[in-house]
C-alpha cells in the first residue's frame, strides 16, 4: 500500500500533461462512445474502437479531451478508479510545501488543457460545449478543496443517472460497458478510497468490518466490493483482474463475498427494525445510535427484543413507565441529590415501598449497562483472553422419544468439555446435531473470575457514579451490574459464542466441501479410449454401456454376474469387450461393486481377455441414479432405460468428469461432511460457485459443447445456454467470439464474463470454412460466409434469409479465440507478438514458446509490460494463451483414475502394511482412502502434516482431496467394525 501514494506521487511532479494523460487515455475508450448518441450506442463498435486504442506519441492534443470523459464513468470500474487516483495523488502530495506547490502546478496545467479543449470544441454541438463548462466548473472545485472518494463516487454516479434518461426503450444491460478495462490493464485503486457509499448507512464502515473479519487488506475488500457491484463473477475476477484483489484465491474471495452479503443482510434488517419501531413512536436517540451500531444478528435481536410487537416489555421499561429513569440517572450522575423516599407512592404497584423503588431503580441501570457499546466491547475482549469452555452432556429425556442407536452417535459427547478456542469446526457440527436431536444440551461456561473482574472495571470506570454514593446507593449499583451480567450480558455472550462457533463451523465445512468437489471435478479425462461402464447389481443384473472415445453410446446390456451365471455372461462379455475393441472398465462403487470387482480382477488375471489387456477402475456412482430420471437424462438419451443410463454416466464420469459431473446438483456427488446440517442456501451458492469457477477454468468448445455444461460458464445461465445452442443450431458453428454478441438476450456484461472462457477451435472452423469456400466461391478471405451458415451475408441476392445484423462483413476466424486471453487484451497480444517477431499461426506451437521465453529472458516480463502499457498479470495471461497447445488442458497435472488388474482383502492386510490409495473424501477431522479393501481406510487429521504434502499440493493450496494418490500405512484394523486406521506416507 506504500507504494502507491509514491507513485502517485512521481505523476503529479512530472509533466501532467503528458505522462498521466497518456496513461489515462488507454482506458478512456468506454466513455467515448457516450459522448456520441446515447440511443445508438453498439458493443460491436466498442470493441473494434478499444483495439485501436494505442496511439502515437506525438498526438499529445488529442489525448487531453479523453481525461475528462474518464471520469464519466459509473458502470466502468476503472473509470472511477482513474479519477479517484487522480484525485488522490493531489491528496497525497498535499503533505509539505514543497509538494502544494507542484499540486498547484499540476492544476495549472490541467486548467490549461480543459480550457484548449473548450476552444476546440466550440464548432461541436452546444449540448457537448455544457458539459464541457460543467466539467471545468467541478474541477475548479477539486482544486480548492480534495473531494473525498464517496462524493466522487456519488457525482460520477449522478452523471450516468443523467445520461440515461435520454436512452428511451432500451433495456438497461444495454448500457452496462463491454470492457471496464478496454486495454486489459486494471488500475489499483488508491489506499485511501475506502469508502463505498451502501445503500443503507449504518455507524460503521462495511470495508473495515469487512477486512476486520477476514483479515484481507482495506485496499483489496474496497475493490472486492467494487467489483461484486459491477456484477463481476469470480472466475473473471480471479483471472483477468488479479492485481485488484492482490491474488487472492476463489475460496478467500467467496469468504469475503459470504461476509459481505452477511453484512448488508445486517443492515438491511436493522433498517427495517428502526422503521418498524419509528412508526410504534417508540424511538429515541440513544435507541437509534445502539441500533445503527449493531454488526451481528444477534447484537441486533439484543436490542431489539424489547421493542418487538406482542412483548410485554422488559422490567425496564415497565420500570420507567412508573418514572423511575430520573432516579436512575441521578445516582450515576448525581447521587448526592437521590432521595429515593420521595418517589414512594403507596397506592402504584410498583412504588409503594422503598424495595420496589430500588428494585425498579436496579433494573433501569441493568438495561442500560448492557446495551452500553463500551461496557460489551469490554466484556467481549476480557472473554477473548480467558478460559471459556463449552459443555455437552446427555439430555434427560425419555428413551421411547429418542432410538438408542441415534443416542450410541454421540457417545464422546456426552460428557464433553473444550475451551472453545481449541474446540472443532466437526465438533460443534456433531454437539448441534445432538441438540437438536434433543440427545444433548449444551452450555457455554464462563467462569466466575471474568464475572468479578468485570463488575470490577464497571464500578471503578465506566459506571462509577459522578460524586459521592451512600453504600444503599452503592448497593444498587453492585446488584445492578451482578443482575446486568446474569440476566442480560452472559446469555447474550453465550449466543453470541454459540453463533460463532456455528458460523464459522458451516463455513468451513461448506468449503471442505467446495475444496473436495473442485478437487473431483479437476480428475484428469481419459480420452481416447473406448469404454465398458458397468452399474453393479444383484437381482436385477449389472448393467452395461460401452461409449465411443467421443462419448456416443455403442452398445447397453444387462449380465447377471452373481446368480449363479457368470460363467455363461463372461462369455458375453468378453464377445463385447472384443467387437468394441474395449480394454478399460469402469466399475460403479455401489450394492455388488466389491463382488463384481472381484469377478472382473479373476478373469483378468486368468487373462480370459486375450488379446485385450484389460483393466478396470472403480469410480463413485454417487447421484448417478438422481440423473438417469432427471429431464436432462430422458433429454440427452431419449427411450433408454433408466437403468442403463447410470451405466452411461459412470464410464463417462472416467472420460470427461467435469463434463460429466456438472449435470448431478452438486450435494447429490458426496464428498462433503454435515452437508444437511448447513445452512442450505450458503452450500448451493458455494457449490455452484465452485461448479462454474471449475467449468470456466477448463474453457469450453463453444461449437461442440453441451447445454447443460454452457450454462455453468461464468456470465451464463440456463437461458442464455439455451439460446446459444439455439443460434448454433441454426446458424451453423461460430466462427469467432465476436458472434456471441448476435445471441439473444446475451448483453456487453455477459460477454465480459463469458468470453475469456469460450474456445473456438481453429482447425474445425479452418475445415468448415474450406468447405463453405468450396459451396460458394467468389467469397473473400476464404471464410464460411453463407445465410445459411449463419455469418454474415455478403452477396445481396442471397439476402432473402438475413441474420438479426446481416451487412456486407465478413466474419474472420480469429486464432486468439482458441486461447484463454480475453478480447479486451487482443490488442496488447498482437503488440506483444510483433515485439517477438511472432504471427498468429505460430500460436500454441514450440517455436513461440522458444520466441517467449527468449524475449523475456532479454527484457524481463516488468519492463515488457511496461512497454506495453499493461500489468504484470495481464501479461502473464497473453504469455500462456499464446505459448499453450492447441488442445491444452490444465487437469493433466491433476491425477487420473487409478486403473487396477487385481484385488486384495481387509482380511489380507497386517498392521504397518505399506499401501497405495485414492482419497475419496477429505472431512475436517480426516481423510477417506481407498486401498482396494472394499472399505475405506481413515487417516486422522492429525496425521496430515504439511511436511508431508508434495510442493505442488502446497502451492495448490487445495491439501488433499479426492482422487488423489497417497502412499500410507496400516496402523490399526478393526475387523468387527470394519474400520481401517492409517498413517499418510507422502502424497504420490
């Protein structure tokens, strides 16, 4: 963060006019086009004017306009930024005056240039010559005073408002701007621009608490922030805007998005409560102060309990309906004037003797110490320091009520103690479970000594009475706080510890469960291969299906393998196995697995499969039978039965997981742990989260890929899938990214996002476009440009059938577009290949790696970018699109299935046995591996040291997860329980 105001700094001292305002041009293209007509504004134009965007040097003149227009931009993240830097550098160097003076300078010049620009816009319409005064009019001001970031925020918001009211009939996510970055190069937003204007205000700062919470830099939770509002997603953000959220990983930036939802969640209720209360009248100041006050649902049900519609009200109040708040007051402030005889009235209840009055008197300082925010951030910080355990111990219920084998569960807690700073995340979700299963009650204990030591500071500091007390007086005061502390303060402390302990338990068991799924859904394909997928079963027979190495269902059939016939059906398969050229199997981990496993591993080692060498694997079948009934299923393979669809599913889960996977609803595949015990919304969100970051990551062949996996692509769902395969279909493949744009309901934002993460591959487009240059000579460039195919229409006679835009253009394939570089970068990428004396053919291929890291190796990457005017990360991004193969794909470095011939027992396997496995589920108090057994092996989470873990794991930051390999040690086996305990050698 020091580093910025220095270079905020150098700017302000050198040549303004030059150098910031050619740095500044390169983002202004978004905003050039709102100067022109509102009404007519096309993404297409915008995009072929952002590529043109570097000019030379010399046009300094023509430069200095596009300032001012940056700073138009609301909807524009870096617009914004652009003008808040500006605004900040001044700020900064307004330090000593040495830097006043150059602050005044810098005004100078900025005065000069608006004024040059004014002349010459004079010939121009008088409408723009308006703007322009208003302009000049606002940075006057700044020259006086340093607007803060939020006014700058709000009339740079005030403006587009403006703007938009002369766009008529025009849906508003067309204005939204394609690119908020047109030359890919992210503006780190200043370290004072904190403040973000909320839709409801509250008393404190969302970006402080927000960075308090997840211990994330207020730089970073600013832009965070920032970028969520513009309706970013998190794989673009993760990729395409790094040095915005300074690397952070998608599980931090979920975190930070959970956090911040809760948040506003917060404050919208705590608006809502102080207009309910307002219209009851029974709102005062010192109410509304605590309310605004309030960060937690709890702290807010606190003070509000009192005021809610049917409540009696507290003893307080009824308290200070009889009048005794004055007395209250007067003892704290003034003790030496309280006559409490003289409030008696012997015909009220409540007043009719001294004890009542002292009583009445008790309850009022009781309310008010614990709604005091000192006195409970006190309370709450000593607890932080001390000895606070929670208890867990068997309910007193009767045995008809609750089944005994649900009461043996939880056996280890039923007399269970922990200090809840060393308690686990799987312990709090286990003691809920019991609770609410009414097996347990819990308590949270905090011990007598916090209890003193608090009524200590109380009475000696913060509610010490302002003069002298009388010990009658004194008494009151000390059973109020003692009353304070029991009946108010430690059941609040104790909700607060329980909401926390929760909170953060689901949390972490949601992402255990997002880490697992991303990890399954990352297996390495196995393509290529032709595939016999096999659904185990008894009675009714495993089920068949042998799929092509392009996922086409070749064959389906049913064997009864373990009745009594598996000598006649290996016949049938072998005959199968054969015909298909198949070699691999895929066993479903389902009812019969281990004997069919067993039947398979027998043949193979029999080698009843000559001249094949067969091998199989198992792969979990978890949600395989939910999908072969779903709409999507009956869609996909229509009049199969369902049965036999899960077989299909199963040997595709090995050749394509993801694309396999995607279609089950995530919390049906069963990696997770306590999943029905989270809160359900935080898990699908998560979840679906991970899905798309997964599916985005990998990239998709927008002209072969399916509905169901576009619609997981981010900036997608299931319509605008849904209307691109459409288009597709009837306008032939797209021939470039471009295209997307012509799809229906597929707006400059959704593009954005989507775009980096679509593939268009060059030799299917190179051979469909040969073959329409073959139907329709006389076609330039050799492009596929017939009606029919759905490009653009360049012979007028054949108009008759035009596309939604149908001009005289040709439509070009684009060699970037097989890549994972975004358009708002192809400019850059282009300079970059001319800096490596590189052509568009050369992508993917050896040479241009060798070109690359030749260059960089010369020139390193910092002052390339530099040159570029472009970041380090950017960069980065255009380094791998262009040095990647054609076909790469990121999951190779992750680990295939593990293809076996033969089998062990549990009743084979000794203590100290050194073994392999795969993880099948990774929990927060162990890992699940696979050794071939039939039953799983658990490692205690004690025993996954990070010393053990390879590099690339820790680099990963994923530790382990499904489907990797680990070699492992048996250190226990109950063969009774069935239950495996191992020790992690190293991760294989």
């Amino acid at each position: 963060m020091s580093s910025l105001p220095r270079r905020a700094k150098v700017k302000v001292q050198t040549a303004v006019s030059k150098d910031e305002f050619s740095s500044l041009s390169e983002l202004s293209s978004a905003s050039e086009e709102d100067d022109k007509e509102d009404s007519a504004w096309e993404p297409q134009k915008k995009v072929v004017r952002s590529r043109k965007q570097p000019v030379p040097k010399e046009t300094k003149s023509k430069r200095v306009p596009r300032v001012k227009k940056t700073t138009k931009i609301s909807d524009g993240l870096e617009g914004v930024a652009v003008k808040e830097e500006l605004n900040n550098s001044v700020a900064i160097a307004d330090v000593d005056l040495e830097d006043r003076k150059n602050k005044l300078d810098s005004m100078k010049t900025l005065k000069t240039a608006k004024t040059k620009r004014k002349n010459s816009a004079q010939s121009s319409s008088g409408q723009r010559t308006k703007k322009l005064k208003v302009d000049e009019e606002t940075d006057m001001a700044n020259s006086t005073e340093t607007p803060s970031t939020s006014t700058v925020w709000e009339s740079v918001c005030k403006k587009e408002e403006n703007e938009d009211d002369f766009t008529f009939g025009q849906s508003p996510l067309k204005k939204v701007k394609t690119e908020a970055c047109p030359q890919g190069q992210p503006v780190r937003f200043p370290a004072n621009t904190n403040s973000i204007k909320e839709e409801v205000e509250m008393n404190w700062d969302i970006v402080q608490v927000l960075s308090e919470r997840t211990n994330i830099e207020l730089w970073v939770c600013a832009n965070i922030i920032r970028l969520f509002n513009d309706d970013n997603t998190i794989p673009f953000i993760i990729r395409y805007r790094k040095e915005l959220i300074n690397n952070l990983d998608a599980d931090s930036l979920r975190e930070v998005r959970q956090t911040l939802e809760e948040l506003r969640a917060v404050a919208k209720k705590v608006h809502s409560t102080i207009q309910k209360i307002k219209k009851e009248g029974k709102m005062s100041e010192c109410l509304l102060k605590a309310l605004l006050n309030c960060k937690t649902f709890e702290e807010l049900e606190h003070v509000s309990a009192p005021y809610k519609t049917g409540s009696k009200g507290t003893k307080a109040q009824r308290a200070k309906q009889l009048g005794l708040e004055g007395a209250a007051k007067t003892l704290l402030e003034n003790p030496g004037e309280l006559n409490l005889l003289s409030y008696i009235r012997p015909n009220v209840k409540g007043l009719s003797a001294l004890q009542d009055i002292e009583t009445g008197v008790q309850h009022i300082l009781a309310d008010m110490i614990a709604k005091d925010k000192d006195t409970l951030d006190f309370i709450r910080k000593l607890c932080q320091n001390r000895y606070i355990c929670i208890q867990s111990s068997l309910a007193k219920v009767s045995s008809k009520k609750v089944n005994e084998k649900d009461v043996d569960k939880f056996l280890l807690y039923q007399n269970f103690s922990c200090n809840i700073r060393n308690i686990q995340h799987h312990q709090i979700l286990a003691i809920n479970r019991g609770e609410n299963l009414k097996i347990l009650t819990v308590k949270v204990n905090i011990s007598d000594g916090i209890k003193n030591e608090f009524c200590r500071w109380c009475i000696q500091n913060r509610w010490r009475p302002r003069g002298f007390a009388r010990p009658e007086l004194m008494k009151i005061l000390h059973n109020s706080l003692d009353d304070s502390f029991k009946r108010l303060i430690y059941p609040l402390l104790c909700r607060e510890f329980r909401a926390k302990l929760t909170s953060d338990a689901e949390k972490e068991s949601v992402m255990m469960f997002g880490r697992n799924l991303r990890q399954l859904l990352l297996t390495s394909p196995v393509p290529g291969r032709t595939l016999m997928g096999v659904d185990p079963g008894y009675k009714h027979g495993c089920k068949l299906a042998i799929i092509s190495p392009t996922s086409q269902i070749l064959h389906t059939d049913v064997v009864y393998l373990h009745c009594g016939q598996g000598f006649r059906e290996a016949e049938k398969i072998k005959r199968l196995l054969l015909n298909f050229n198949c070699s691999t199997v895929v066993i479903g981990n389902g009812t019969a697995c281990r004997e069919t496993e067993a039947y398979f591993a027998d043949l193979i080692m029999k080698n009843y499969f000559a001249p094949l060498d067969v091998v199989y694997c198992i792969v979990s079948e978890a949600g395989a039978s939910i999908y072969s009934v779903s709409p999507e299923a009956n869609k996909e393979m229509p009049g199969l039965d369902p049965n036999l669809r899960s077989a299909v599913s199963i040997a595709r889960r090995v050749q394509d997981p993801l694309a396999e996977l995607v279609k089950i609803e995530p919390k049906h595949i069963g990696v997770g742990m306590y999943q029905h015990d989270v809160s359900q919304t935080l898990l699908k969100a998560t979840l679906d989260s991970v899905v798309e970051e997964c599916v985005s990551f990998v990239g998709v062949d927008i002209n072969i890929c399916s509905e169901v996996l576009l619609r997981h692509i981010a900036g997608l769902n299931a319509n605008r899938a849904k209307n691109i395969i459409e288009w597709r279909e009837k306008n032939g493949p797209f021939v470039n990214r471009e295209q997307l744009k012509k799809v229906k309901g597929l707006g400059p934002k959704s593009f954005q996002q989507c775009a980096g993460f679509i593939r268009i591959n060059q030799d299917y487009i190179r051979t469909f476009c040969s073959s329409q240059q073959a139907e329709s000579a006389g076609q330039v460039h050799g492009v596929a440009v017939t009606s029919s195919a759905g490009v653009e229409v360049t012979d007028e006679k054949q108009g008759k059938k035009k596309c939604k835009t149908a001009v005289n253009v040709v439509l070009k394939p684009n060699p970037l577009d097989q890549t994972c570089i975004h358009p708002e970068s192809y400019d850059i990428a282009m300079r970059f290949l001319s800096f490596i004396k590189g052509t568009l053919h050369d992508i993917g291929k050896p040479e241009m790696e060798q070109k690359i890291n030749s260059f960089l190796e010369k020139e390193g990457i910092e002052k390339i970018a530099e040159s570029l005017q472009t970041t380090v990360h950017t960069l980065q991004v255009i380094i791998d699109g262009l040095s990647q193969p054609e076909s790469f794909d990121f999951r190779t470095d992750f680990d295939k299935p593990d293809f076996k011939r033969s089998i062990v027992c549990l009743e084979d396997l000794q203590v100290g046995t050194v073994l392999t496995g795969k993880v099948e589920n990774a929990t927060l108090f162990g890992i699940f591996v696979d050794i071939g057994v039939g039953r799983s092996g658990l490692i205690p989470i004690r025993n996954v040291t990070e010393a053990k873990l390879s590099k690339t794991k820790k680099r990963r930051s994923l530790g382990l997860g499904p489907g990797e390999r680990v070699e492992v040690q048996v250190l226990n086996i109950d063969i009774p329980r069935s239950r495996i305990t191992l020790d992690l050698i190293r991760v294989l």
